[in-house]
C-alpha cells in the first residue's frame, strides 16, 4: 500500500522535471541571434510592433518618430541622467544585477506587494528589442537568457547606444533624438543637465510623464536624478558598426528630422569609436517642427 503512493510520487516529480526541461529548452533554442547587433542597428523593435497594433486597434494612424544617432552624439549629461535612473550598477553586473533583485523580493514581501523593480538597461533593452510588456514567468525568463546574450555578444557601450536609440519617450516618440528635438528643440547631442535629468525621469512611464509638460512628480525624479548624476561612470565608446540597411518594404515608416545634427555638436572624442548612422527608409516622412522648449523651473542648489 505505501509503495503505490511513493511510486506515483516520483513519477509525478520526474514528469514535472521533464516538463520544465523541455520549457527550458524550447525558450533557449527559439531566442533571437543577438550577434548581429554588434554589425547592424535595429530598424524596428516589438515595442514599436506592439503600438503599432494598438493603435489600428484603437482606428488610429500609426506614427513613428525616431533618428538613430551613435553614442559620441549623445550628451555625456542624459548618459548619466539614465544610469541614475535606470542603472546606475550597469558597468559593472553582467545583465542581471543580483543584488537589485534581492532588495527588490524584500522590498515586495515587507510590503505584500510588488513596490520596485530590479530589471537592468540590458534586460530593459531585451524586452524592448524582442518581448512584451506582459509579466509572465516564461517571458522574464526569455528576458533574462536575452540579456545574458547581450552581454556576451556586445560591448557595454554599444547595448548602451542602442537602448538609448530605441526606447520609448513618449507616444510615438523612440530614441534620445527624437525626444530631444520633440521636447526641447535642440539635437540630443546638445541637451544640458536639467533637461537630461528630466527625460530619464520620465523613462519610467513615458506615455504619461510628459517632459514639455512637467508634473511634481516629474520633478521630484529630475531632483533625484541631478543629485545622484556626478556618481555614475559612463561606459567606453561604442565601437565602429556599418550603417543599417533600409526597412524591408511596407514596414512601419520612421520619421527623420529634417535636419543633421551639426558636426560641431559632437562630444570630446571625436569621430573615434563612433557608429555609423543607417539611411534613413525610402519612404521616411520628415518630422514636424519640434515643440520649443518648456521653460525649466528655478532649481536649488545641489548640495
């Protein structure tokens, strides 16, 4: 009689392991190629897909500003801004901070509730880049294996350029460019501290944290984020990548300001480790001219 029970048991036991086996494995061998990222830049991410879809649901045309710049185009300033905010231990884990996750799981159980978030700029760049939003096991886990690839297979620097270049900043506004032109008028190569601080801010929900039209809430994180950016390290510069090809045709269209960024609006450093910007797709459509900055409120003294 006692045999039965311990018999089935172990079947039971062994038929859970295999099922979670072959889950593992199927999530590992149906993950994207991440290796060619270090050669080409993206032209569209599941993010982007994804508002795609949700607005010809809604009956809404479909819009997408975005201009890819390389990293030496960035303001140093909104490089650091977003480590604040984002990750300020990106130099040094390997895609998955350990210690953020831990604090994070007390954090959630003191309270009863999920109170912070412990997902890094990598494992933000590989849902971005290939995920969705959705908060399953199967896609965290699809996550996780994603940015340790990443990390694997590029360098700090250019998983850094690319998530700047691809994350949403407002309704359908992508990249550090975009935003840059969109909210203030100025190329991102050109953004000072206050309005660096104040575009990481909003990264943690852009489609209601509006940079133009700033709330208490915004500000308060633009606080945080001056006070904490001289403590932050930025990464090497990105390595030289061949300009990506065209979107494939009938793919969603990416619109181009109208205008290069000035040559003279390059950071210290030059053109050396710089990436190449693709051309922009054949059926680009120009942007509109950028809202002029919002005037920026009186700040106290860092201390």
């Amino acid at each position: 009689m006692v045999a039965k029970p311990a018999r089935w048991l172990g079947r039971a036991l062994l038929a859970i392991g295999a099922t979670g086996f072959a889950a593992i494995a199927y999530v590992y061998l149906t993950l994207p190629d991440v290796r060619v990222l270090a050669k080409t830049n993206p032209i569209s991410t599941a993010f982007m897909e994804l508002r795609a879809v949700e607005a010809a649901r809604e009956g809404r045309t479909t819009r997408r500003v975005q201009q890819w710049v390389p990293y030496s185009r960035i303001s140093p300033s909104l490089k650091r801004a977003v480590l604040v905010a984002e990750d300020a231990a990106f130099w040094d884990h390997e895609g998955v901070d350990v210690e953020q996750i831990r604090e994070s799981i007390q954090a959630s159980w003191e309270q009863g509730r999920a109170v912070r978030g412990a997902s890094t700029i990598t494992q933000q760049l590989a849902k971005n880049l290939y995920l969705s939003p959705s908060r399953d096991l199967l896609r965290k886990l699809r996550e996780l294996i994603i940015a340790r690839r990443l990390e694997a297979a590029l360098p700090k620097a250019r998983i850094f350029e690319i998530y700047l270049n691809v994350i949403e900043w407002g309704d359908g506004i992508w990249g550090a460019e975009a935003a840059a032109r969109r909210y203030f008028g100025i190329p991102a190569s050109a953004l000072n501290a206050q309005q660096a601080a104040l575009l990481a801010g909003a990264i943690i929900n852009p489609r209601v944290l509006n940079p133009a039209q700033s709330t208490a809430r915004l500000l308060r994180r633009q606080q945080i984020v001056l006070g904490r950016m001289g403590q932050v390290t930025l990464p090497a510069p990105a390595p030289v990548v061949a300009a990506t090809e065209s979107a494939d045709e009938g793919a969603p269209a990416a619109e181009v300001a109208a205008d290069p960024v000035p040559e003279e609006s390059v950071d210290a450093g030059g053109v050396e480790g710089e990436t190449a910007e693709p051309a922009p797709p054949a059926n680009a459509i120009p942007v509109p001219e950028p809202f002029p900055a919002p005037p920026l409120p009186d700040q106290p003294p860092l201390s």
